[in-house]
C-alpha cells in the first residue's frame, strides 16, 4: 500500500476500522457457510480487537495518526480556556512579530542581494583618510584614474552619492522627482536589460551629449501608465530639453539601498541637476561620487583591493612631490582605499542603520525568550492540574514519548498560532519602523517577503514550540505513577517553575537596564547644553531656479529677513551657510597671528558664514567683542587679495577657539588668515561655544564669517519667534515672500527642533523602542510572577492551613509567600546583572553621558523590577493569609 | 505479531506460494488452501491471517481488491505483485536452504 494510501488512512480512521471488521466478518460468514458452528468461528477467529489494533497500525501513518489525535485534543483543551489562549498568542504574536519585524529590516538593508546579474562580483571602493575616518566619497578624476589603471575590474562606474531632487516639466505638469546621477558606464557594469526601450550607455555620458533620460518601472507605471510609447517622449528639466531612452526592470530599485529614484540621468547632466558648472570633471576637489566595480571573473577581492591600494598610492606619492608643506602632504600619504562587498548595493544606508538594527535584534529576541519562558512556566503550573489525567494516560499505559509528544504539540498549537499573529504585527510594526527610520523623508525598502523570511519564521516558530513546551513535556514524560502516587508535593516541578521565573526575572533585568540605558541617552540628548535654543526657531531655504548668488536673489533675501523680522511675535531673522547639526560641515586649516604651531601641528576649525543677528537668533551669545552688523556687508566687494591688505574682512571666533589659540591674551582686533591665497580677517568678536556636527561631539573651535563676505551657495534662513513652536509665522512669511517676489517658494520649511530630533534618529529609535520592550517584559515578568505565586499557593493550601491551625499568624503565612518570591528575585536580579554587564558594552556606541556599567542605571532597573514583582506576588500571598484552616484542612 | 507461533516465519512462504497458483483468493479460502495442500497438518490461526496479509500488502508483495461475492457479500481478494514473485522465490530457496540443512543435522547426528 502507498504512503498515499496510508495517509488517507489517518483521515478516514473509522472508515478503515470498517473495512478491517467487514474483512473479519466475511472470514465468519464463510466459516459458516462451510457448515461450522458461528461460536466456534468466532473463538478459532481469536481476539478480533487484538488483529484489529495490529492491522490497523500496519495500514496507516501512526505518528501522523496520533498527531492529529494529540491536535484535536489540544484545540479542545486550549478552547476551555480562551484566557489563557488569548494571553499566550498575544505575548507569542507580540514575540513573533517584533522578531519577524526586525529581520526583514534587517534583510532589507543588509541581505537582499540586488536583482542585477551576478551581484556577488560587485564591490564597493571605500576611501579613509589621515585622521582615521572613513568614506566612499571619490572625485571625478579619481574614478577615472581607478577605472583606467586597474586590471582586477571588468568595469566601474561613479554614482552621486546621494538622490536629488529635481523639479520637471512633464506635458505641461510641474513636479519634484528623485534622480540619481550615473556615469554612462551604470547599466553595462550592473548587467541589466531595459523593460523597454534601451539603458544608459558609455555616449550618453560625454560632455555636450543630448540629454537623455531612464526612468524607474514605478515612474513609468504612475505617470505613464506603462504606455510603450513613452520611449522617446520628453520633459523639461531646468528648461532643456530630455528624452526618455527606456525604462529599468520592476525588481529594480537602483544601487542607493532606500531610495527608488524615478530617474537615472548620466553624469554629463550634472549641471542640470547640482547646478554650477562642469568643473568637477577635472578638479580634484569634487567629491560627491560613490564608485562601485565588478571583480573579474574569478579575482578574489583582497587581490583587487591590494591593487587598487597600489595604483592610488602611486598618485597620492605624484600628489605629495607637488607641495612642500609637510601638513598637506601628510594629509595626501594618509588616505587609502579599500572594497566592501556591494551585492546589495552602496553600504550608506547599511552604514547607518546595520548597528542599531541587529541590537534591535538582540532586544526583540531577548523579548521571545523572555515570551516563552512565561507560557512555559504557565503550561507548567496547569501541567500540575492534569496531573490526575497524566496518571491515568500513564497507567493504562501511554508511552514516555507519548506524553512528550502530547504536549508538544500543545505547544506548537501556539506557536502556529503565535506567527499567525506575529505576521499580523510585523507588517504593523514593521512599517512603523520604517517610518520612523525614514526620519521625515522617504525610506523605500524592499520588505516583499523572500525566502530568508520564510526560512526565518519556519524556525522561530520551531524553535518557540520547543522553548515553550520542553520543559513541561520533560516534566510530564517523567511522570512516574508509584513516585506521583505516593508524593503529591510535586516539589521538583515547583523547582522548575521557580527557575523558569528566575529566567524570566533576569531576562526582564537585561531589557529593564537596556531600556534605562538607552532612555538616559536620549533624555541626556534633549538636556544638554548644545550651545544653541532648540525651541521656537523656524528654518527654510529659498525654492527658487535662481542662481544662489544673483544680486536680485540678495535683495529679495535681505528684504524677505527685514520684513518678517518686523512681523509681530517675531524676535530676530538671520541666515547661515551652514545649519547647525543638520549634517552639512565644512571645516579648513586656519594661520592665527601670534601663535606658533608645534611642529606638525596643524589648525583646523569648522566654519561657518552668518547674516547679522545670528547670535541672537540661535541663543549662543556673544562674549566679548560686537555681532556681525551692516559694516561687515561692504568688503564682500573686496575681491582683490593681490592688493594691500583687503580692509573689512572680519570674523567671531568661539570660546574654545579663543582657549587654545589665544590663551589669555585677548583675540579681538587680531587677524587669522585662511586659505591657499590667504584672505585676513580681523577677529571681532567671541561668541560661546556651540555644537556644531552632531550632539554628541565635544564643542568644536569655530570660525564665523560674515555671510556677505564669504557666501557658497544658498543660506538657510532661520526666524526665531516668541512661541515655542514657530510654525505659526509660515503662512505670513509665505505672504511677505509673494509680495516680494511671486517666483520664489518656501523650501525645507522645519523646525529646528525637528532639524536637532533628525540627527539623533538611531538615539530616538532605540530609547522608543527599547522603553517599549522594557516595559512589556516587565508586565510579563510580573504576569509570570503572579501565575507561578498563585499556583503555588494553591498547592499549598492545606499546608498553609495546618501552620494557621497551630497559630502562625497571617503577617507570617504572607511572609512565607514573599520570601519565595524574594528568593526568585535575588537569583534573577544576579543572573540579570551579570549578563547585562556583559551585553551592555556593545551597545556603548549607541549611548551618550550614560555609562553602561553605572551601578545607578542597574540600582533603578532593580528596584523597578522589585516593586513590580513584589506587586505581583503580594496579591496571592495576601489570599494565602486569608485562609480559613478549617476549609484549607478540608481542601484536596 | 511478536507472540510466537509455530507457523511464524513460514506462513509468508505458503501465502505466497498458494497465491501464485491461484490469484484472487480472499482470507478464509486461503486458510483452508493452507489446510489442504498441507494435507491437514498446518493449522493457521484464523484471525492473525490477516494482520500477516495486510503487513505483506504494505510490504508490496500482495496487493488486495474488494469483490462481491455470489452470496452478495463483500470480500478481499489477494494477488501477488511483481516484487511477491521475487520475494516468493527468495523465501523458497531460503526454505530448501533451512530444510536441507536441519535434515543433514537429523541425518549424520
């Protein structure tokens, strides 16, 4: 008989019941018709159960039979107690699905290979530099360089590394896209075919080449359609003229790992897109370009990367010869280069979320362990319930692995039923992580189920039926019929539930102290002192297609400032080049009249250019000296520094600027000089420190200049009013620009505050999420604690009796009953502590003034835990103290 | 199944012998088959017949079919499958191996 056949035996067991006693009956009937007795028949026949049993084992799938046998029973004893159910789904779903949620981010952004030919091959080429960070930021003539000396690459291309934003004109519609600037290599190196029309090739990436375009399958799906003919239509970008060439597969969602850019335009376009002009095909000091390669068929990547660190030290060798200062050229001999696997495109987006991504990953797992450890304890305590119908099962005979296998499969009921719900509050969750990690902007990841995913729930699922159900199957398979008969105390299963709570305790300690940890961080971010008011600034740039530095645009930006500074409930407008903490920097070696540098020394301040009225519009206050004022605007037409001495150019230094290169004399009316062709500037003012990269850095030493005289590009304008949240003034600065100048818009309008919560993203998601976990593992924990001190209770209820019978007092019976759980408490709080010392060093990164072996931070973590479970506890010890002895002797 | 039984080991060997002859017996004529051909002396026990022949259908070697009978009555008749012929001959052998062996030992002790 088939296997086929046999498993159609399980589910119709009557039926082959029946066909067995037919077969049996028809033996009879014929032994009849032959003339014998039917009763003599029947006794030669034999035991007709006994062959039937043996028959009917032979002619079915036993295991699969029994399976289905322990799966009704289990629906049937889990339907009696739709509480216990709903609980243990609930805290399995919540288990499953955080887990599941953070692995498809973390498939998402560090697994997922890209759907492009043979993705393994492509490598990412990094960038380090003398001071030790590191980068991936190359300049044109850099990638030429690598692409044109290397013999390890099949092919290279440049991408800029970040998406723009780009205004078009599509049949008369206006509207913002992303496009990712490509050199015209893109397509070729990541072997890729159109969905239609044709891809970027080497032609159109030379200067003067018309301006073509590729644009995503989702582009094409939302503007177009899919309409084929879209091949050869065009719009207008910055009013030229391009022409869709064809479109990139749908699996495709380009080499920048959370971007979807609806356009692939190649390099030769730059200037339509990043404006200013195509010097940066030849200068060396461009460096917006991330460059990815292909390895040769069969070269290993450390061979490339030795290579390639050859060649590119022959240029920075020829670099070095060229200058005589010894800073600059051990600023050239200290940079390398290295290779970073990109099978799953450019590491950016991997770089800043890998981290806080597998931590996530330890905390939600810690928060299934912690799920599981709970039921368990709870399938234990009812375990001591059915001890009576364990005994029976045993006695007549069921098997050791029979018992296990029972309640396994209790456990993998759950389980099932656990994922199911896990999948719901994954997809829930899930993108609300996203959403969080997009930080006000778009996040587009790929998180379509894959097979990693599938793989992944299948053996979460296993492995939480067994981490909920080994312990009370081990326990029930050890049931003993004499032993059990004899002792009813069952005091080894109390000791299971006991270490099982004890798990618990310690696992919730880790999370408790994780959460604190991360919470003080964030708290810590939100109260230090940064140097700046976080509250009531508004920030905006101007939308406009105007060059940044037309005297028109001034006018208007200065006219726009004046206005809105008049407008009621405004304090102060200025602008600056550069927006504090917003993740733009730009920094310089600076020469300070009257100090010598130690040998090798060399100065280096971060900068910025600032309008008047800057101090007072960020808080940080000026010192000494005087603000920038309409004086310092003049000298921006000093153009001259072959001349004399060019007069009026001036700059505020900060604090710590003042500290280390000034000591005790006074900077102001002394001069710095900054620059290759050195400009001077007359020191005029000291203004307090302020943070200027992120919040976490040390203040930095600072150099102001006045806007006017140093301008790069657009400023951000920033509107400080008297309310804290400023967006009110948007409408009436939106008013005074139209009246100024009807062609411009409003851009990047956001708070300051929001522009400072940005930077600290990592910090804000694991403090939020860590408080979450934190916090449920504390509700379960204390629902662990009141289910195994109740049960407890329960047996003991004669005992209590007989204490009270012979004059122990309630006081001391509830004593009794805290002392176990102070007992439980203590093993777990030690387990807790000695692991979370060990697991908390590796989140050291992620914090900021919190140290994570502070006895402060696990001192609160205790406590809190203390309070909670003695909460949990007290509750059943107080019914403990209320029983009457007469009932508790009568109770069994 | 495990009890012993004096015709253990050997009751394949005849179920399959008699079926080669003569397919399509059901249970009951296939213990009195046994009990004829053996003139009388090999009994089986009635009811453990079948568990032996439901084990040799999962084993592949007999396959069963129901078929009604005169009476009107429904019966399971065996057949042996390609794999019963090779398993028949093997036992064969195996027996004429054992007999001629255990007659030696009766014969030269």
């Amino acid at each position: 008989m088939s296997l086929w056949s046999r498993l159609f035996n399980v589910v119709r067991g009557d039926r082959l019941i029946h066909e067995i006693d037919e077969e049996f009956e028809s033996h009879v009937a014929d032994a009849v018709a032959e003339g014998r007795d039917s009763a003599e028949a029947r006794r030669a026949f034999g035991a007709a159960l006994r062959h039937r049993e043996a028959s009917r084992d032979i002619r079915r799938v036993m295991w699969l039979d029994d399976f289905l046998m322990d799966l009704r029973y289990a629906a049937r004893t889990l339907a009696r107690q739709p509480g216990f159910l709903a609980a243990a789904v609930l805290s399995l779903g919540l288990g499953i699905g955080a887990n599941t949620a953070i692995f498809s981010l973390i498939d998402a952004v560090m697994l997922r290979a890209m759907p492009v030919s043979e993705p393994q091959q492509l490598v990412q080429i990094t960038r380090s530099y003398a001071g030790g960070q590191t980068g991936g930021n190359f300049s044109y003539p850099l990638f030429e360089y690598l692409r044109d000396g290397n013999h390890v690459f099949s092919g290279l291309f440049a991408q800029s590394s970040s998406v723009n934003r780009v205004r078009i004109d599509v049949h008369g519609v206006t509207e913002r896209v992303n496009a990712a600037l490509v050199s015209g290599s893109y397509h070729a190196v990541l072997g890729m075919t159109a969905a239609t029309g044709r891809l970027l090739v080497a032609e159109d990436d030379v200067p003067g080449a018309p301006a073509v375009a590729v644009i995503s399958y989702r582009y094409w799906q939302r503007h177009f359609a899919r309409d084929p003919s879209v091949v050869g239509a065009t719009f207008s970008l910055e009013s030229a003229a391009v022409t869709i060439v064809g479109v990139t597969p749908p699996e495709f969602f380009g080499t920048l790992p959370g971007t979807d850019p609806d356009l692939t335009l190649p390099l030769s376009m730059a200037r339509l897109v990043r404006g200013g002009d195509d010097m940066w095909r030849r200068l060396d000091g461009y460096n917006f370009l991330s460059v990815m390669a292909r390895l040769r068929a069969g070269t290993r990547s450390d061979h490339a990367a030795a290579e390639l660190r050859t060649i590119f030290s022959n240029r920075l060798q020829a670099q070095a010869s060229r200058t005589h200062d010894p800073n600059e050229r051990r600023r050239i001999l200290g940079q390398g280069v290295g290779l970073v696997s990109a099978r799953s495109g450019f590491i950016w987006l991997r770089l800043r979320f890998s981290e806080p991504l597998l931590i996530l990953m330890v905390i939600v797992a810690l928060v299934l362990l912690l799920a599981c450890a709970n039921l368990s304890s709870l399938i234990l305590a009812r375990a001591a319930a059915r001890q009576r119908e364990i005994l029976v099962r045993c006695a007549i005979g069921a098997g050791r692995g029979r018992l296990i296998r029972q309640f396994l499969t209790e456990s993998l009921v759950l389980a099932v039923l656990g994922s199911l719900a896990g999948v719901v509050l994954a997809i829930w969750f899930g993108s609300g992580l996203v959403a969080m990690m997009a930080n006000g902007g778009t996040l587009m990841l790929q998180t379509t189920p894959d097979w990693r995913l599938f793989v992944f729930m299948g053996s979460i699922t296993v492995a939480t039926c067994l981490l909920v159900g080994l312990v009370p199957s081990l326990q029930a398979g050890r049931t003993n019929v004499r032993a059990a008969l004899t002792d009813v105390r069952g005091g080894a299963r109390r000791g299971l539930g006991k270490a099982l709570v004890i798990g618990q305790i310690a696992i919730s300690l880790i999370l408790l102290v994780g959460a604190t940890l991360f919470v003080g961080t964030l708290i810590k971010l939100y109260s230090i002192d940064a140097g700046f008011r976080r509250q009531g600034i508004l920030t905006f740039i101007l939308d406009t297609q105007e060059k940044p530095d037309t005297p028109h645009r001034l006018a208007v930006e200065a006219e726009l400032l004046q206005r809105i500074g008049h407008l009621p409930g405004v304090a102060s407008t200025s602008a600056a080049q550069i927006l504090f903490i917003s993740g733009g920097g730009w920094n310089g070696s600076v020469h300070v009249e009257g100090y010598t540098p130690a040998a090798n020394e060399e100065l280096i301040a971060d900068f910025n250019a600032v309008a008047p009225g800057f101090f007072d519009t960020t808080g940080t206050p000026i010192i000494a000296g005087r603000d920038f004022d309409e004086r310092d605007l003049q000298s921006s037409t000093l153009v001259d520094p072959a001349s004399a001495l060019p007069a009026g150019r001036v700059a505020i230094i900060n604090e710590r600027f003042a500290k280390a290169y000034f000591a005790d004399r006074s900077p102001l009316g002394r001069h710095l000089t900054v620059g290759r062709a050195p400009y001077e500037y007359e020191i005029v003012g000291i203004s307090g420190n302020a943070k200027y990269l992120d919040l976490k850095e040390a203040f930095p030493k600072t150099v102001y200049f006045a806007l006017a005289q140093k301008r790069q590009g657009a400023p951000t304008l920033l509107v400080h009013t008297a309310s804290e949240n400023p967006m009110w003034v948007v409408p009436q600065v939106e008013t005074v620009l139209r009246n100024i100048d009807p062609a411009m818009r409003l851009g990047s309008v956001r708070t300051f505050a929001e522009q400072v919560d940005r930077s600290i993203l990592n910090e804000r998601i694991m403090a939020t999420l860590g408080a979450f976990f934190g916090v449920l593992a504390l509700i379960v924990a204390c629902l662990g604690i009141f289910g195994v001190v109740a049960f407890q209770v329960a047996q003991r209820t004669r005992e209590f009796g007989i204490r009270m019978a012979l004059g122990a007092t309630q006081r001391r019976v509830t004593g009794l009953v805290l002392r176990d759980v102070s007992v439980m408490l203590l093993i777990g709080c030690a387990v807790g502590v000695a692991t979370a010392a060990g697991l908390t060093r590796v989140v050291k990164s992620l914090l900021f003034g919190v140290t994570p072996t502070d006895p402060a931070i696990f001192l609160f973590a205790i406590t809190l835990l203390a309070v909670a479970s003695f909460g949990a506890g007290y509750a059943p010890a107080w019914r403990a103290a209320r029983v009457d002895p007469t009932v508790a002797l009568r109770h069994e | 199944m495990s009890k012993p039984d004096s015709l253990q080991g050997s009751l394949d060997l005849l179920v399959l012998k008699i079926l080669s002859s003569r397919p399509g017996l059901h249970g009951y004529a296939l213990m009195t088959a046994i009990h004829a051909a053996s003139r009388d002396v090999l009994h089986v026990e009635e009811g453990s017949l079948y568990p032996a022949l439901h084990r040799m259908e999962e084993a592949g070697w007999i396959r069963a079919e129901w078929m009604t009978k005169d009476s009107g009555r429904r019966a399971r008749a065996y057949e042996l499958t390609a794999a019963g012929k090779k398993q028949l001959t093997a036992e064969e052998s195996r027996w004429q191996a054992v007999t001629a062996a255990v007659n030696r030992v009766l014969r030269t002790v």
